[in-house]
C-alpha cells in the first residue's frame, strides 16, 4: 500500500516529495536528499552507518559501465562493476 500512497495524487506522495526530494527548476532534474548507507543490527537495535566512496551517477554512465562488463542492463537489479 505504501507505494500505491506514492504514486497516486494524495497528501502521502507531496509529504514523502518534500522531505526526501527537491526540484531543481534551472536543471529541471529531482535532487534526492539522501545518502547511501550500510544497515547493521546490534541485538535488536538497527543502525545505518553512512557509506564512503559512493556518489550518484546518471543511468545513462550506468548503462555503459555495464554494458562494458558484457551483461545486459535491466532497471532494478544489482551489477557489481568494478572490485
């Protein structure tokens, strides 16, 4: 249901828009306000510690260093490219 809420027109898509996204009007691209971070569990309790070496890349950059591997690009599946 959550991602239902996200697609649709409701006051759940402009709450989540709002505090994770902003829209750059100039580039007219969406800025996501978050990081990537590595979830660990201690007992019962969940950290995210905040990733080092990671930045965000276009899909288009994406593509092509996967497509230099000699695998196929699909959306949403995990390609390790590099070690």
């Amino acid at each position: 249901m959550y991602y239902r809420g996200l697609a649709d027109i409701s006051s759940l898509r402009k709450e989540y828009q709002r505090h994770m996204s902003s829209f750059d009007k100039n580039s007219k691209k969406t800025q996501y306000k978050m990081s990537a971070g590595i979830l660990t569990k201690k007992g019962f309790d969940y950290f995210i510690t905040p990733a080092k070496g990671f930045r965000q890349i276009l899909k288009c950059e994406a593509r092509q260093m996967i497509e230099k591997t000699g695998k196929r690009y699909e959306d949403f599946k995990f390609y390790k490219v590099w070690e």
